[in-house]
C-alpha cells in the first residue's frame, strides 16, 4: 500500500549512510584515484540503491521490514548478538581493506590476475542479493518469524537453487571484494564473517523447520543450504 511506504525524509538519510562506506573506503586508502577502490565504491553504491528503488517501487512492506533494528520483533534473541557482530565485522571489513592494500601495503605483490577474479565474483553477487529481495517478501535482516506479515516460505527463483540465496552473494562479495582490492587481511575477514553467516543459518533453519509451515518440505525440494553440492 502507497501509505507503507518509508517517508523521503527516511530514504534521503538511508542514501547518504549508503555513501559512509565508499567513501570512508577511498579516504583511508590515501588515494582518491584508486581504481580497484572505485569499482568497488560504484558497485556497492548501484547494488544498494537498485534494491531501495526496486523495494520503494515494488515492495515497501519489505522496505519497512529491512528497517527493523535488532531487538524488535520477535527476533530470537542469540540473533541479536550476531547481527551486532556482523555489523562490527563489516565495518571492520571495510576499514581494514584500504590500510592493508593501499596506504600501507601490509599486502603486497597481489596478482592482478586475483583482482581481476575479484571484480569478476561481484557480477553473481548483484545477481543473488537482487533477485532475493525479487523473489522473497520476507526476506528480513532479522532472524525471527513475521507473523504480522502471514511470512509464507519462498522457493521460487534463487530460492529454488540454495535455501540461503543471499548468503551466497554475500559469500562472493566479502571473497570477490577482498581479491579485487588486493588484501589479504580483508580476505581472512571476509571468511569469519562467511564463517558467522554459515553458524546464522543454522539457528535460522531450526527456528523455521519448527516455526514456519512447509520449510521441512522445502529442505527436501532444495537440498543445500548455501554451497551447491558442498553443504
């Protein structure tokens, strides 16, 4: 409905808290010219504009869902602890990367062919975080059961190749990323914070294999959790 929708005033800040992180990325770098720094910057700032758009557009009940701060809802309450957790690993994340390959190149001789297999694991990291939010309307920040909202279990589109599929853009963006800017210390990051993703989806599934109807049977049609053929 048009009156759901997240005031201007809300989405103007969201947009300009969306540029911190590109910009806090080039500025500790010491290089405003840095490319690998760039690609990134216009790739995180079109991916989280596209899906603010899109879900303003199509879908904001979702929109007004991804607001929820931890602690609301019925989230489960160890889950507040992990979103905290991620959110200070992705900031970190983010920190680190440009100290580490640029302005004090603790990381040196990257191979250009690794910055290049970066850039590259970007594209299906755009593709699944989209195509989540396009094929499922419960898809929250939070883990918890959204009653109010009557959730109902997704399984079509991305939903249909991994149960987690915007985990799995999350897995190619903190891998793909770390390769395309050439830090090694942003990779060891990167994979805790896929490391903390893979221990949330294990708290996730058991609340909604004994909360949500039709999960069990979805686990039988999509077999794998995040990696295809591996877990």
């Amino acid at each position: 409905m048009e009156n759901s929708k997240p005031s201007l005033v809300k989405l103007t800040f969201t947009f300009l808290y969306i540029l911190i992180f590109p910009a806090l990325i080039l500025l500790l770098s010491g290089d405003w010219l840095w490319v690998e720094g760039w690609i990134f910057s216009v790739w995180y700032i079109a991916l989280c504009f596209t899906a603010i758009i899109y879900l303003y557009r199509k879908n904001p009940a979702l929109l007004e869902e991804r607001y929820k701060k931890p602690g609301s809802g019925n989230q489960k309450g160890w889950d507040k602890y992990v979103v905290y957790a991620l959110v200070l690993g992705f900031t970190a994340w983010i920190v680190i990367m440009p100290l580490d390959a640029k302005r004090f190149g603790w990381t040196t001789h990257y191979p250009l062919g690794k910055r290049i297999f970066g850039g590259i694991l970007l594209l299906p990291s755009f593709f699944f975080f989209i195509r989540s939010f396009m094929d499922n309307s419960f898809l929250s920040p939070l883990v918890r059961i959204q009653d109010d909202r009557k959730q109902k279990v997704a399984s079509t589109g991305v939903y249909g190749f991994v149960r987690h599929p915007m985990y799995l853009g999350a897995v190619f963006l903190f891998v793909g990323t770390a390769l395309l800017l050439g830090s090694w210390l942003g990779g060891m990051i990167g994979w805790a914070m896929v490391l903390l993703l893979m221990a949330r989806i294990v708290g996730e599934e058991k609340m909604l294999a004994n909360e949500l109807e039709g999960y069990e049977e979805y686990k039988k049609k999509v077999k794998w959790r995040l990696f295809p053929f591996v877990w």
